[in-house]
C-alpha cells in the first residue's frame, strides 16, 4: 500500500510539472509581451501553438511507443520535457520562444497517457476511477499553486525563473520516477502500429472525443484572457489577480477530484447537467462584467465546470478498451490529453480573434456556443450507450431462452 501511494504521489507530481509548465503562459501573458515586444494577442497564440502540436504528436507518440518499455519511454519523453523548458527559460526572442513551447508541447501529451497507463495498471480496480482522478487532478494543482505562485516570481523577478523552477521539478521527479515506477510494463497484445487504430472503429470512441475537445474549447475562449479580463475589465490589482488566479485553479481542482465521483457513479449522463451550465454562464458573462460582484462569482463557477469530464470520459475510453482492443490501451489513455489540447487550441485562437475583433465582451459568447456542441454531443452519445446497453440485455435474455 505504501508502495502505490508513492508511486501515485509520482505519477500526480508528473501532471502537476507538466500543467504548471502549460498554463503559465496564462499568467505572464503580460510580462512575455512587453519583453519581446510583441502583442498580448501574439502571445495567447502560443497557447494555440502549444496545444495543437501537443493534439498532433500525441497520438504519434503514443502508436509508435508499441511494445516498448513504459518506464524507458517515460524517461525519454520526461527528459526531452526539461531540455524544452530549459530552452524556453534561456529564449532570447519571440521565435526561439515559440520553438522551445513546440519543444515541451510534442511529448507532453505522451507523458500524460503513460502516467495514466501506470495508473491503470498499478492501481486495484476499486481505486482506479480515484487515481485517474487524482492524476488528472494534478493539472489543477498546477493551476491553484503553480500559476500564481508562478505569476508572483514573474512580476517580482522574470518570468524566465518560472521555467527554471520547472526545469528544477522535472529532473527532480524524474528521479523519483526513476526509482519507484516498474521498469519491465509493456503494453499488452499489439501487434504493429496500425492495429492500435481499430479502436477508432467504435462509434462510441469517435462520439466521446468530442466531449474533451468541445469542453475545453469553450472554457479556453474565456481562461486564455483571463488575466486581461480581471486587469482590464474588472480593474483588479496584479496582487488581486495573483489570488484570483489562485481561487480560480483552486474551483477547478474541487471540480477535477468531484469528477472522481462522477466516474464512479455513471458520470457520462452526469455531464449533460454541466454542458448546460457552462453554456447559461458563458453567456451571461458579458452581462456580468459591469460588476465584480456578479463577475467573480460566475468565473469561479466556470472553474468549477472546467474539469468535470476529464474522469468519466477517461475511464470510459479505458473500458472500451480493455473490453474491445486491449492493443489500444496507451493510446485510448492519451485521448482525453490529446482532444482536450485540440479543444484548447481551438479555443484559444477563437478566443484570440475575438479579442482583436470584440474585446473582452465577445468571449464568453464565444464560448458557450462550444459547450452547447457538448451538450449536444453528450445526449447523442448517452442515447446510444443506453441502446446499446439495452440491446446486449436483450441479446442476454435470448441466449438464456
């Protein structure tokens, strides 16, 4: 027991270096701007980059990891995550800047499905809905600690110490990794690249996708603003915002440890309650701006919103695959990671153009016509689960006659 809740402690500390490492950006939005000289607009693009080259080398990385070791794999991706940090905390331009993020964001993805592959694996099937939760629920902490702790030494020294500081964590864990994590796991029963693809087959799985990548889609046309939406649309100070920021990583971090629950208790049926929700407060948000009263409370509820998918669908792309195609495992492990990036860098650019074109006020709009895609998404996909369900109860039923 000892053993998993250090290994788990791993594994959570993985999702944490690499959210802290992807939504800082969020958080120095402002600082990167003005030392390269460029737009805030310009730097939300990178947002973008990050997340559509981490959507595209991710299911590469993961076909292409096969039969090979889990462990040496994850110590090859986790090194080359370092060396992209390193070069993003010694970047001396925009160009080199944006490299460095392509960099970090080709094996993040990658390193996320093999946490999550470990976590399926070690964990006893009681406790797997709880550790997928927890290890996804690492990007959150990231989110409560990481960026505003991350925001404060870049306003109080350089946002080139943020990535120092990550390079310092990653080689720490790394470490840890190194030590605890088995060394002989394999994936199971694949017999070449393209096997692995089958899975796409399930309509199941082509339905689901979507759920991750409208979700964050919505959210990241508002959170890629974030920090300009509470300096210039609400006035608040650099030191309010640090624990605005604060409070709003902390909403998504008791949204992503509820999302465990959810998994536990058919929580795919579940989400079309927050697809709605998301979409009433997304499009309210212009509305609220004029007062910092209304406004807060309805980002922080979207903080709460944010990561309510990511355990149900998760373990429902990891059942799919046990039952049906095994082969698949690492790589229906990185379908929430990968999609969920497609939906950010989607967002995010609907965001960035938004915020050239509108301002601040077109963003929530914008938004919440993703999370109604969602919800749309959600009660077609929940249909067909039922109809499923009830035909295999049927088909049962036959067979005992």
């Amino acid at each position: 027991m000892k053993t998993l809740r250090f290994q788990s402690f791993v594994l959570v500390s993985l999702s944490f270096i690499l959210g802290f490492s992807e939504f800082i950006i969020v958080g120095i939005i402002n600082d990167v701007a003005q030392q390269f000289s460029v737009s805030v607009a310009a730097v939300g693009l990178l947002v973008t980059l990050f997340a559509a080259v981490y959507a595209i080398a991710t299911p590469l990385i993961s076909l292409l990891i096969g039969k090979h070791r889990l462990y040496w794999s994850l110590v090859l991706l986790v090194t080359i995550f370092i060396a992209g940090n390193l070069l993003t905390a010694l970047a001396g331009n925009y160009i080199v800047l944006a490299i460095s993020r392509m960099l970090t964001a080709v094996v993040s993805g990658a390193i996320v499905s093999l946490t999550i592959t470990f976590g399926s694996f070690l964990a006893p099937m009681e406790k797997r809905a709880g550790l997928i939760a927890w290890i996804f629920s690492g990007f959150s902490i990231a989110a409560v600690f990481g960026v505003p702790v991350g925001t404060w030494i870049s306003s109080y020294t350089s946002w080139r110490n943020v990535f120092w500081l990550i390079s310092l964590l990653g080689v720490v864990t790394l470490i840890l990794a190194m030590k605890c994590l088995p060394a002989g796991l394999r994936q199971q029963q694949t017999r070449n690249f393209f096997s692995q693809l089958a899975i796409f087959g399930d309509r199941r799985i082509r339905l689901g996708v979507l759920l991750p990548m409208f979700n964050l889609a919505g959210i990241y046309v508002f959170y890629t603003y974030l920090q300009p939406l509470f300096a210039q649309a609400l006035n608040f100070h650099s030191n309010t915002i640090a624990v605005l920021l604060f409070g709003y990583g902390f909403m998504s971090l008791l949204g992503n440890l509820y999302s465990g629950r959810m998994a536990d208790e058919n929580g795919l049926s579940k989400l079309t309650v927050v697809f709605l929700l998301q979409t009433i407060l997304l499009v309210t948000l212009p509305v609220v701006l004029g007062s910092r009263w209304s406004a807060v409370p309805v980002i922080m509820f979207l903080g709460l919103t944010m990561y309510l998918v990511n355990s149900p669908t998760q373990l429902f792309f990891l059942e799919v695959a046990e039952k049906n195609f095994p082969q698949s495992m690492v790589l229906a492990s990185s379908f929430n990671s990968i999609f969920a990036n497609l939906g950010i860098a989607i967002g995010s650019a609907v965001g960035s153009l938004l915020y050239l074109h509108t301002g601040l006020v077109g963003i929530g709009p914008g938004g919440a016509f993703f999370a109604a895609l969602a919800l749309l998404v959600n009660l077609v996909l929940t249909r067909l689960r039922q109809s499923s369900a009830g035909y295999k109860k049927f088909s049962s039923k036959n067979k005992k006659v």
